[in-house]
C-alpha cells in the first residue's frame, strides 16, 4: 500500500501523519484500532490475521 493511502487512513482515525514514515503510521492506526502494533514484527507467519489490511506489506 502506498504512503499516501495508508496517511488517508491515519486521518480517518484523527492521526496526524505529520512526518512518519510507513512503519510508524501503520503501528499507530493498528494501536488507534485497538490492535497489537504487529506489523513489520517478523511475526506474519505466525500472527493468524490473514484479513490484516496490513498484510500484505508486512515482513
């Protein structure tokens, strides 16, 4: 997913974007969610949400 996508996503959730980069914002909007800030954890294979909108991404 591109960086613009993803900081249209962040300010869905009242997030401002201001200079993060990717991994930051995508661990901030997975916190705001209420989820564990998983991504680019080495975990993916493991983690058990194929539905992650993250996932794909994620290493």
């Amino acid at each position: 997913m591109k960086v613009e996508d993803i900081k249209e996503i962040a300010k869905q959730h009242g997030i401002k974007t201001g200079k993060m980069k990717k991994t930051e914002l995508i661990k901030t909007i997975q916190n705001t969610e209420g989820n564990e800030e998983c991504f680019a954890s080495g975990k993916a294979m493991e983690c058990g949400q194929g539905n992650c909108l993250w996932r794909e991404d994620c290493a």
